[in-house]
C-alpha cells in the first residue's frame, strides 16, 4: 500500500480537461447554448463550478454511468454496487448524498420528485449524447427542480451538426462488460431543418455476483433551424434489467465466501440448502420528451421555453425468508410439519418465504422558461423559473408463496399508495460588472412546493395496514448575492453568501412512520470565498466553503427493508472545507491536472438514546457519515502523434458509517467496523486516432486499465449500532443481538480492462 501512494505521488493523474464547449460563432450554437444559460454559471460568477466538455466526457466514456466519469472532479465520490461503475451507481458532492444534487438535462429537471435521487441506471450511456456538463459544488445558482442542497449537475445535450455523420463506439472487456452504440446524424437540410440521435446496449456480469445489467436506450432530436429562431424536439429513454446488490457484504463474507459474495435473494430450498433467487431484479423504463423553444428577441434579449414530459413504470423483484402472511394480505394456512423422528404435526403457519414485486408508475411533467438579458457592457440579467406536476403510483404483489394452500391472486395488489406533488419557482439574477472588473452578482428565488400521498402503505402494524397520508406545502425564499473582482487577465477574486431550503424526501416520511419523529425541511447558508488564476499554460483555484445547516437531513448508516438509506434531521450541523485545483501543461504534448479537498463535517451536540437506561445522551460534535476528510484527484497525460495515454488516480479517506463517532461497536471483530477504510485507486488508458483512413473520417482504438495496482478496497456501506451508558458518565457503542448491530460494506471491482473503438463516418 505505501508503495501505491508513493507512486501515485509521483505520476499524477489528469482529471477530465475542463475546457468549455468547443462550438461555432454562429447564432445556431448561441441560441443551443441558451438553453441553459438561465441555470448556469459564468467566469464573471462567484462561485465554485467545472465544466466539462464534450471532448472531456468522450474521452472516457466506455460504458460507465455519469457519476463514474464525474468522479475526478473536484470533492465527488462515486460508489457503484455492482463494482464497475455500470448498474446503480450513486454520486456524493461534498459529503451531500443524492437525494440533494439537483440534476438537470437542458434546464429541465431529472431528479425523481418524490425521493429526489437521480436513477443514473435509467439512463444508459446518457453522457454519449451531452454537449456539455456543468457541476457546481454548494447551492450554485438557481435552478429547477428539487433544491441543491451539496451541488447541481447541470447538463446540455449536444447541438446538432452541419454534417452529415454516422458513428460507431464499442467497447468489452473484464466481467462481461460490452457497449454498443450507433450514432448519426443527417445534417442540415433544406437550410433548416436537421435530425440526430443514438441507440446503444450496455451489459456487464458485474464484479459482484448476480449483479449484472442489462441497458437499452436511444436518444432522438430534431428541429427547426433559422437566424434567431430554434425550435428542438428531444426525446430519450432508457430500461434497464439489473441484479440487486445494495445489500452489501460483511468482512467475514468477504474474506470465507469471497469478496463478490452477494447476499441478496439468499433462502433455504426445500432440501435445507443454501440457494440464490435467480430472478432478483430490478426492471423499471423511462421515456423522456422535451419540446424547446430558443429565441432571439432583439440584439440583447433572447427566451428559452421548454415543455416537458416523462413517464415511468417498473418494478423490483425479490425473495423474502420467513414473512408474516398478515402483511401481505394473506390467511395463515396449515401444514404438516415432519420433525426429526417422522412424526407429523399439523401446524398453522403464519409466516413463510415469499416472493413479492413492488411496482411504482409516474408521470411528471411540467414547464421551465428563462428570458435573459445582455447588453454587451458588463450588465447580464435572467427572470426564470418553471411548474412542475408529479403524479405518482406505488403497489406490490405477492407472485408465490413457498407451500401456500390458500387462494394466491398475483395481480392483486396487497397495499396501494397514491402521490402527488407540485413544484413551482420564480427566480431573477443580476450580475454587473459596475467598475473596473468589479462584478456585483445578486440572485432570487422563490419556490413552493406541494406534496400529498395517500392510501395504504406496505407497513403492517400486526392488525391493519399503516397509510401514508401526508399533506405538506412549503414556501421557501432562498437569496443569493456576491462579489467577484477581475483583478487583471490572470487573477481574479470573489466572495459569496447563498440561502437553501429543501423539503423531506417521500423516503423521510416513510422512514419515520413507526415513530414520533416528524421530519422537517431543512435550511442552509453557504458562504464561498475564491481566488483563480490562469495564465497560458497553467491555472489554479482555490475556495474556502462553510456550509451552514439547521435540520440537515444526514444519513444515518441504516439501510430501511426495501434497501434505501435511511436520512434524519439532526438539528444544527455544518461543511467547511477548501477546495484546491490546478493544471499545468509544460509543452503542447503534456499535461498535469490535480485538484485536493479537505474538509471538516461536523454535528453539533448530536443526541442519542441509550438503549440500557432509555435516557436522552449528548455525544458532542460528531462526524457526518459518508463525508471524507480528504479527497485528492490527479491526472497526468500526454498527447503525440496520435496517441493519448493518461494515468488517474483517486485517493478517498476515511468515512464513518453512522454520526455517532464510534470506529466500532465491538473491538477486535472485523465484522464489528463503522468506518469504510480509506483508499487510492489508479486507472490507465492509452487510446490511438489514425491519422488518415481512406473509408472513415476517424478511426481511434485504446485500452483502459482501471484499478490498475489491484487495490481491495470498498467504496460504500451501512451500518447500525446501538448507544448504552459506559458506567462513567459517558456512552459506547455495543452489539447486542437483540437488536441486530451490522456493518456491510460495498466491494468495488479489483483490476479489470475494457478495449474500445470508436470510428466515424
């Protein structure tokens, strides 16, 4: 291990270039490009963002999913549970889980309404077809959709080409992994008119056992094309057939079974041995439509409107071992029971093995607009914002019941919860450049939104279903103002305070069901101060945050039934941290790239219950879970006649599992761990464009090694301990099998290749 970190010191490793969009002088791309300019940021911006280019994006993607080729910039962490960066993969920002990084496609909003999440899975191979990727790290500027809570991903899918093209990409390699994708366009036609678009196939075995994917997808654009005028209709959509492995592994589970093992499906057959559920499996489709307005209004005023659409239907399947029939709507049955000795009892069974299907369907559709004003000396201003509508539907079955002898209906659901929730924000920014590169930057938004679910849940108190019935709405004004000082060409300074709100997720309110926990929304002040420099061959950034929160939903390590995180207010709490980058390119053939975070995470007097004496502990100021102290990226690369070889690396610290503070609940028992252990993983790629091919008009093949020194390492987890009174005054973690202390831990895939190829007609 010491050798690995010596090395990766030395050869620093490239994160994606962050050059802007390559793109045309012409009006057309102008006008494209508006279609998001309403939720991003500039350079006369103070704030802390990174863009990513088409190129950028394209010379990584091989297959993975977004938060895979986002992971080297700067504060990320990405997990992946099937461990090779394909299936369900999860970004954090910050230390900021999911479910609060607002996530746009084109200025529309991608995150799911009711969890907040973004599902990468649904969208296979999505970065094939994107122009552009802006990240800004804290709230960043107004945008649509669920709040910003760590950052927002903020994405443009590409512009239609002049030309006619036709492109092939393919790539396979380690753990069955294999994509495919054809792209093409016709050009511009009749001076106005232009199609293009994309199908692929992504499938991977996984590294973990039973976690393959299987992923279909096409994206489709076309439109209408004149001076000042662009009307674009845009539709994508994904399915995606993946194994379940977000129940994770011990230690002792790794090292006695292997550190693949997969536990999810895990039963008895009827022969007493151990057996997997073949069909555990998540099978859910997406179909997204976006109609796009662009238009030049005078020489200072141009609007963009959308309107938007998309519906979604699926369902998880799994195995459940020894369920109580009640819950599931079923009539406790009898059956013979043979006992050692032959003796046979008639027995009534009230629990049994099962095999259940939860299924969801949701429509969410809406509006969002931006008119944006620019008048070519240092004054630029936007009024935005959209509506949004979700409509959502979620019910199970029952498909089978080990040795049932009473009346099973599949198709009958045995709970039904209905959803519906509006969004609605207005926001206006300012930013004016009032003296000498002084820049005054001035945003506000008002959002609302609207939330009711209703009907039974699949919770069962023992006598009758629990509902979910939940009616909130919530008024949230979120102010942002600040500075920013180009000193000269080369330095520049800023200075910003920005307010947030966010309201609790559908899994908050479900979580808290069995309690009288009531969970809140939550509210943040973040305030960043930057210094950038850029001469010609060498940049560097620096930020300062302190993220301020009251009643921050954090995680708290557990996992809930159905495999999802459970989230808790925790009162006051905060982020500070200082983001450093840089970039330096020696000669026109090499280029370094680094970028390091150090942060500090932090709940203020976190209070527990002690589960020997019931009283009420304050454990002081803990860590956060899942936020890294240290997170360092660097790149090194070279390009030279043709060929293009880099070398990444990643060094991640150590994370706690829950908020409690504790490094274990019982010392010396391996399987005893709440932390995940910190870890430096090297990835390499050496990719050669041919010069000159007479029957294409490029043709690039590479080899990418990733984990390339073999680290064993995990890149996500949950954990659960219990809190009781150490005898003198203070508290410790323990395990008591009562109440089922664990820690699992997600494996990620030990060195493995991939090959590509991509060539262009």
């Amino acid at each position: 291990m010491i050798k690995t970190y010596l090395l990766g010191g030395v050869m620093l490793m490239t994160v994606p270039s962050l050059e802007a969009q390559t793109a045309s002088d012409s009006s057309r791309y102008y006008l494209e490009a508006a279609q998001v300019v309403g939720t991003r940021a500039s350079s006369s911006t103070p704030m802390a963002f990174t863009n990513l280019s088409k190129k950028a994006l394209s010379g990584i993607n091989f297959g993975q999913d977004i938060p895979f080729l986002l992971s080297l910039t700067p504060s990320v962490t990405m997990s992946s549970d099937a461990g090779t960066g394909i299936g369900y993969t999860y970004l954090r920002i910050r230390g900021t889980d999911p479910t609060r990084i607002n996530v746009t496609a084109n200025g529309i909003p991608l995150n799911d309404a009711e969890s907040n999440s973004i599902y990468w899975v649904n969208m296979g191979d999505f970065a094939s077809t994107l122009g552009s990727v802006q990240v800004q790290r804290g709230v960043g500027t107004s945008t649509n959709g669920s709040g910003a809570f760590g950052a927002s991903v903020n994405m443009l899918t590409e512009a239609i080409y002049d030309y006619p093209f036709l492109q092939v990409d393919a790539s396979a390699g380690s753990f069955g992994t294999h994509k495919e994708s054809v792209l093409f366009g016709t050009g511009m036609m009749r001076k106005h008119w232009a199609f293009s678009g994309r199908l692929s196939n992504i499938g991977s075995d996984g590294y973990i056992r039973r976690a393959s994917s299987d992923l279909n997808s096409y994206f489709f654009q076309g439109g209408y094309f004149a001076d000042r005028t662009i009307v674009k209709f845009i539709t994508f959509n994904g399915t995606e057939r993946t194994g379940h492995a977000w129940d994770y592994a011990t230690k002792s589970q790794m090292e006695n079974l292997g550190r693949n093992y997969n536990p999810s499906g895990k039963y008895k057959d009827a022969d007493g041995k151990t057996a997997f559920y073949k069909n555990q499996i998540d099978n859910y489709h997406q179909q997204h439509y976006q109609l796009i307005w662009n238009q030049d209004l005078t020489e200072m005023f141009n609007l963009n409107l959308a309107l938007h659409y998309t519906h979604g239907n699926g369902y998880y399947e799994q195995y459940k071992t020894n369920r109580k029939l009640v819950e599931y709507r079923l009539q406790p049955f009898m059956q013979d029971v043979v006992d050692k000795n032959g003796l046979v009892t008639p027995m009534l069974m009230k629990k049994q093995d099962l095999i259940r299907r939860k299924y969801s369907s949701a429509d969410f559709y809406g509006t969002v607009f931006s008119l944006n004003y620019e008048n070519k000396n240092g004054l630029e201003a936007t009024l935005g914002g959209g509506w949004n509508k979700y409509d959502g539907l979620h019910y199970g079955h029952v498909l089978w019941v080990r040795n049932y002898l009473g009346a099973l209906n599949p198709e009958q659901p045995y709970y039904k919860n209905y959803a519906h929730k509006q969004d609605m924000n207005i926001y206006g920014r300012v930013n004016y450049n009032f003296w000498r590169g002084l820049s005054m930057y001035a945003d506000l938004q008002y959002r609302y939104v609207d939330y009711k679910m209703y009907g039974p849940s699949d919770q069962h108190n023992g006598s009758a279903f629990v509902p979910y019935n939940v009616r909130a709405n919530f008024s949230f004004f979120n102010p942002k103002a600040g500075m920013l000082w180009q000193i000269n060409p080369h330095h520049a300074a800023y200075a910003s305070y920005a307010m947030a709100h966010k309201e609790p997720t559908r899994n908050d309110y479900e979580q808290a069901i069995w309690s009288t926990y009531t969970p809140k929304s939550e509210r943040l002040n973040d305030f960043e101060l930057g210094y950038r420099f850029q001469s010609h061959n060498f940049s560097a950034a620096a930020n300062l945050y302190y993220m301020l929160y009251k009643d921050q939903f954090v995680l708290t390590g557990e996992q809930d039934q159905n495999g999802e995180k459970v989230a808790r207010n925790v009162g006051n709490s905060y982020r500070r941290g200082l983001e450093l980058q840089a970039a330096w390119t020696p000669t026109n053939f090499l280029r370094w790239d680094a970028n390091l975070t150090w942060s500090h995470n932090r709940i203020k007097d976190y209070k527990v219950v002690l589960d020997d004496t019931g009283e009420t502990f304050n454990l002081g100021n803990t860590p956060i879970s899942f936020s890294p102290n240290l997170i360092f990226n660097n790149t090194f690369s070279a390009n030279w006649a043709g060929f293009r070889a880099s070398l990444q690396s990643q060094f991640v610290g150590e994370q706690y599992m829950t908020n409690t503070g504790f490094r274990t609940f019982d010392a010396g028992n391996k399987d005893g761990d709440l932390t995940i252990d910190k870890y430096f993983v090297s990835n390499f790629d050496l990719t050669y464009t041919f010069p000159k091919i007479r029957f294409a008009k490029s043709l690039a093949i590479g080899l990418t090694m990733y984990n390339i020194f073999n680290e064993k390492y995990e890149s996500n987890g949950s954990a659960n301990t219990q809190v009781k009174s150490n005898g003198q005054g203070g508290a410790m973690a323990y395990q008591d099998a009562k109440w089922n202390s664990y820690s699992v831990y997600s494996a990620q895939a030990p060195a493995n290749f991939l090959v590509h190829l991509s060539i262009r007609f």
